[in-house]
C-alpha cells in the first residue's frame, strides 16, 4: 500500500471562555509563537500532508492571518469560517477540501484541535498511518484512576480519555459530512459521523500524556514547561539548540521532531 496523501484541519473556531482570556486561546502566545500555529508545524513535519485548513472565528481572520503570515512557511494554508458547531465547522472545511477528495488528491483527512499544541509529529504519522489501513483513528490515553461515582456499580473494565488529532480515509468521510447535512444529523465529534454512517473500523492508537489541551491558563503555562523541558530557548523563536541540550533533553527533541533535532 502506497503512501498516503493526507490533508489537516486545524479547528480553531472556539471561543475558550475557560481559559480566562478575553481572546480565543489559540491566538495565545507560547514560546514565541500563537499556540495554534505549533500545532501546524508539529502537522506539516510530515513529507505526506499537502493540504493544510484552519477553521476560525469570523472575528479572529485578521489576528489569525498576521499570525500564519509570520509563523507558517509554504505552503500556503486555506482559512474558512467555521459553524456554530464543531460539525459545522468540520463540515466547512471537507467542502474546502472536496475538489481534492473528490479528484484522489488526498486520501486522508486529519483533525485537529488547535489549542493542542504539542501534538507532535510521531503522533500524526501514528493516526494517518492507522487511518489509511483501517478507516478511522483516534488517540486515546488510558484512565485507570477512575472509577465508578455510585458505589454500588461495578467500575467499567476499561475507561480511556480520547485527543486529537484523529484521522480518516478521506471519501467516506466527506461522503459521510454530506449525508449527514442531508439528514440534518451533528456529530458530537468526527468519529461518531463516520460510525453513523459508514461501516469502517475506528482504530484506537497511543495518545500522549504531552499532548496538552489548552483550556484552562494554568495549561498554557504546563506547555511551555514542556516544551522548556524538550530544550527549546523560551527567550527567542528559532527553536532549540539541540548540541548545547543535554541527552535527556535531545532525547525529548526527538520525540516532538522524529527524523532529526530541529525546529
């Protein structure tokens, strides 16, 4: 089976009330960048994505513009509005995409919650991977601690916590989105589209505990301890300097940036 050809899509239409801001929290600045233009590097690391979509506020275009202009390198990226749902705005952006479903240009689309900026590059490779030879793949991260709130109910064998991003095999999922805007159906998330809808297997891989989800200040500040940790100098924007980082932390480098201690 040949390589896929994968497209990402980046939802960062939310407002993030929780995060105590008066901005959408993915415009926050972390380590010299906005917290959702890291989530695009981490993505567009792969050699197999040539499509990358950002949803967002109608109101945040010109912030988010100023942002890739600065941040994101070529190619260039295609920025809609989003819905008022997160299937709305999943929705908009397959339409985006749809020229190049449609002519086998893409073969799996990604999505991705922008305020998750550490999800690095081994992470996408892992769902993309999964996605192309099963149909479907999410992250998920084991919760052993816990347990049933009624004291009398036997806790559940196995209970997991699912991330972003997840991935799928591109025309059943645009197929998907357009019976489901037919049918008037909103998805809690992508996966509950394509389980409606489609009969493909939904495959579960490793998430990681990195894999921070912007939402409350207190994370934003967990992040940039991490990505201090992995060697990255804080005090600029060129990323780390992995020969002056001690192994642990070259170590580090190379699970955010596989194939190589760069930026």
């Amino acid at each position: 089976m040949s390589a896929p050809r994968a497209a990402v899509v980046m939802l960062a239409a939310g407002e993030g009330r929780r995060s105590g801001y008066q901005t959408n929290k993915v415009l926050l600045p972390l380590a010299g960048r906005r917290v959702f233009t890291w989530a695009v590097r981490w993505a567009r690391e792969l050699a197999s994505v040539e499509r990358t979509v950002i949803v967002i506020r109608e109101a945040d275009r010109d912030d988010v513009v100023a942002a890739v202009g600065r941040e994101v390198g070529p190619p260039e990226v295609t920025i809609v509005t989003g819905g008022d749902s997160r299937h709305a705005s999943e929705w908009e952006a397959l339409q985006a995409l749809a020229p190049d479903i449609e002519a086998g240009r893409v073969d799996v689309v990604v999505i991705h919650d922008a305020a998750r900026p550490l999800a690095g590059t081994a992470l996408f490779a892992s769902v993309v991977d999964a996605a192309w030879e099963h149909g479907g793949a999410l992250p998920v991260r084991e919760q052993a601690h816990l347990t049933a709130l009624d004291s009398g109910s036997e806790p559940p064998d196995r209970v997991v916590a699912v991330q972003t991003p997840q991935a799928f095999r591109a025309a059943p999922l645009l197929e998907a989105y357009r019976r489901a805007h037919r049918d008037g159906f909103v998805g809690t998330d992508t996966a509950s589209c394509m389980e409606r809808y489609t009969d493909l297997p939904v495959h579960c891989v490793e998430g990681d505990a990195r894999n921070v989800k912007i939402t409350f200040p207190e994370d934003l500040f967990l992040a940039e301890r991490l990505l201090a940790k992995a060697g990255y100098d804080l005090s600029g924007t060129h990323g780390p300097d992995p020969a002056a980082a001690p192994a642990s932390r070259r170590s580090a480098l190379r699970h955010l940036w596989p194939g190589g201690d760069h930026p």
